[in-house]
C-alpha cells in the first residue's frame, strides 16, 4: 500500500516511464506506521495539485502499464484503497469501518472492473467475482472483486 501510494503519486506528478516509483518500500516494524503516513501525505498532496484531475497517469501495472485519464486512475486507487483496507483489517481481526456513502461511490467503480481471464493470472490484483447474498456494500465490493465477505472462515482472502 506504501508503494502505491508513492507509485499514484509520481503519476499524479507526471512520471510516465519509472516503474522503480511503484516499488515495495522496506521498513521496519516500528517504522511501518511513519512509511505510510508519510506515503499518504504524499499521495495526497499530488491528488490535491491544482489541475491534477485534468490530466492522465500512467499505471504500469494496469493492463501491461497504460495511461489513464486522471479521474479514472484515481478511482483504481480509492477501490484498492477500500478492498485493500478489508484485506488488512480482516487480516489482524478488526472491523473496517467505512462509511456508507464513501462505500456508494465505490461500489460501482468496483463493478466495472473487467471480470475476465486476467484475473486468473499469476499477480493478479483481483480474482474472479465470488457470489454474495449480502446487501451490505462492503460485502458486495469484496465479493465482486473475488474476496469471500466471509474470510477467515477457511475461504482464501482473495
């Protein structure tokens, strides 16, 4: 999470072929929560540059690395961001406690992403969608993602 944040952020700020800016960050356990505070501040501060919504990030790791219309891209992050938050907080046993509208607008940028082959390959960001009779929106994003809403319940997280 620590490199995406620095890797949306240098694509915020124009980087358009340095992969490297993508990369893990190596900490230790007592510096985990710094690196990553100081990785959103920085995602933050480049979302927030005037006129950043009107231009395009490159994504290398979105369909063989592309460019994407500003809005678009940093829609990918907010879904990551919710679906990857889930990951962690089902992880160490805790609830994710979202807000309802903040799920609303993430509801449907989940949706439409493809829900095809890539998703079965080696490094894929999301499995196929896993059915879900739950009305919770949380639940519906996890599951359309290919996250069982029920993990750890023996199910793989993803």
């Amino acid at each position: 999470m620590i490199g995406q944040n620095h890797g949306f952020a240098a694509a915020a700020d124009g980087e358009r072929t340095d992969r490297t800016v993508w990369a893990d960050r190596d900490f230790d356990d007592v510096g985990a929560a710094a690196a990553f505070a100081e990785s959103s501040a920085r995602v933050t501060t480049a979302f927030r540059r005037e006129g950043v919504l009107d231009g395009e990030f490159w994504l290398p790791e979105v369909r063989g690395g592309q460019s994407f219309p500003a809005r678009t891209a940093i829609g990918f992050h907010f879904v990551d961001y919710v679906v990857h938050g889930w990951d962690v907080a089902r992880t160490i046993g805790v609830p994710a406690p979202f807000e309802p509208e903040l799920l609303r607008q993430v509801l449907p940028i989940a949706e439409a992403v493809p829900d095809g082959a890539n998703r079965r390959e080696e490094g894929a960001s999301f499995q196929p969608g896993v059915g879900t009779a739950s009305g919770d929106l949380l639940d519906r994003i996890v599951a359309v993602l290919g996250r069982s809403p029920h993990w750890p319940d023996g199910s793989a997280p993803r």
